[in-house]
C-alpha cells in the first residue's frame, strides 16, 4: 500500500513540476515576461492549465498526508520525541544531597528595581 502512494506521489510531483513550467510567466519577475507568440497564450489554456495545477497540487497533498499517516501507523504511532526520551536513561545519582532554598522573604520585592532606579534600604522594624 505505501508503496502504491508513494508512486503515485512521485508522478504528481512530476506532473505538478511540468504542468508549473507549461504555464507562461505573467509576472514578469526577472524581467522575463511572456511575450504572446507561444503556443499557451489563449485564455482558455491557461484556464485549463490553471485547473489541472489545482488538480494535482490536490493529488500531491492528499498523498502527503496519506504517506505521513502510513508512517505514523507503522511507527507504532508514537512520535520521535517520545522514543528519544523512552532510550534515555534514568538519571544517576550524583552523590549531592538535595537542598531545598528557603522561601522568600515576605518585604523582599517580587521584582529586582530597574538599572535606572535608585536603590533604597528597607525600612528598620
């Protein structure tokens, strides 16, 4: 099956990249702009041109997701992160006791003052 989408993935891709380069340049971008005398210059090719661009790009990002849900199903549905954290291992005792910090005063500022303010002492109790 995933095989199967992933040919018909690369033949849209293709398809996708010929049909983008049929298409005559109307923006003159780089100073290259379409000049009237090539084949598609009527404007019901570029309707249908335009349609069929549609079309495939539709093709090519169904068969993305489908490739991506495929993939996901036979990975078992978990993601990379959650393999990566699973191989680690647990984390060594490093011999340091844990310490734990003292809560903070209740007159202490939530905030340190900006650079620019001046700095007053606090007020003796």
């Amino acid at each position: 099956m995933e095989n199967v989408v992933l040919s018909v993935h690369l033949i849209l891709a293709l398809l996708l990249i010929g049909v983008v380069l049929l298409q005559r340049s109307e923006g003159g971008g780089l100073g290259m702009g379409g000049s009237g005398t090539g084949v598609m210059t009527g404007r019901q090719a570029a309707n249908a041109l335009t349609k069929l661009t549609w079309a495939l790009a539709a093709g090519f990002i169904v068969t993305s997701l489908t490739l991506t849900a495929l993939a996901a199903h036979k990975a078992g549905g978990s993601s990379i992160l959650d393999r990566i954290l699973q191989e680690q291992p647990a984390p060594q005792s490093t011999g340091v006791p844990n310490v734990e910090l003292p809560p903070p005063s209740a007159d202490a500022p939530a905030t340190p003052p900006a650079a620019d303010a001046p700095v007053t002492p606090p007020a003796a109790n």
